[in-house]
C-alpha cells in the first residue's frame, strides 16, 4: 500500500517546490537578521563593543580574510584566469589535436593549483608550529609529484627447476 502512494507523494513535493520558492524571498525580507556575534552565517559585532557600532539590520559584516585564506584565494584567482585564457584559446582550437593538447594544459594548470593550495597550507601550518600537519600535507604534495607505481611487475629470474 505504501509504494501505491509513493508516487503521488513524490509528485506533490515536486510540485510544491516552486510555491516554496516563490514564497522563500518575501520570506527572507520580512524576517529579522538572527546573527549572533561569531556565529551563523552573518557574524556581527556586539552592540556596545569598545568602538564598535553596531551593523545595520540585515546586513553583512565583512572580515577580511585570514592570512592563509587570502593566499588560497589569490593562488585559486590565479588559476580561474590561466583557465579561462585557455577555454578562449580551446574554442578557437582549429583541429581535435590542438584541442587535446590545450586540454592537457588545462589539466596541469589544475593539477599545478593543487600542489601550491596544499603547499600554502604546509607553509602556513609550519609557521603556526603545527610541524605534524605540514609533514603530511608535504608528503601528501610529494606523493602528487612523484606517485609511486602501483602494480608494476617486478623483474625477476626465470626459473631454473626443470621438473614438472
């Protein structure tokens, strides 16, 4: 009886997502900011702290990022442009071949990015003493740049025994 109104049930969520999202920004609008200093997805100052005013309902207060944070957004804005410069050069690829070889560049830009986001952050967790977690985040960019082989046959001798 239960899969006869799974269906049906199924629809009317479906059905009912639009109503839901039509009503979500009057919604948003009417209901007061809820943060609480620190926490939520809006963190605002506490009213009254030592020259601090206080932010304006709904709105969002702005940090500036963290040191580490910073580098990984420049390294990540880097990346986002290498990449787009190549999606302009990959539509204007005259055969399947150039278009292969600007794909791979796109590929190592990606590749590339990776190890600097992971070596950013072994600089910046040796820098804060945590000298554990920079050990693996650079054993984890060694083992990027030189992945060790996995399933290679290992020469050996043939063998000498002649009974069988």
């Amino acid at each position: 009886m239960s899969a006869r109104f799974s269906l049906p049930m199924v629809w009317m969520v479906f059905a009912s997502l639009p109503l839901v999202s039509a009503l979500a920004p009057a919604a948003e609008q009417t209901a007061p900011p809820t943060a609480v200093h620190g926490t939520g997805p809006v963190a605002q100052p506490l009213a009254g702290a030592a020259g601090v005013a206080p932010a304006p309902p709904g709105a969002v207060v702005k940090r500036p990022p963290s040191p580490l944070m910073a580098e990984l957004m420049a390294v990540l804005e880097s990346e986002t442009q290498q990449i787009e410069a190549l999606e302009v050069k990959l539509a204007a690829a005259p055969d399947a071949m150039a278009a292969l070889a600007i794909q791979r560049q796109i590929e190592k830009v990606k590749f590339d990015t990776e190890v600097s986001l992971l070596r950013v952050q072994a600089t910046h967790a040796r820098r804060a003493g945590r000298t554990a977690l920079a050990d693996r985040l650079d054993a984890a960019v060694e083992e990027m740049l030189r992945p060790v082989a996995r399933g290679v046959p290992i020469p050996r001798s043939a063998p000498t025994s002649t009974a069988r």
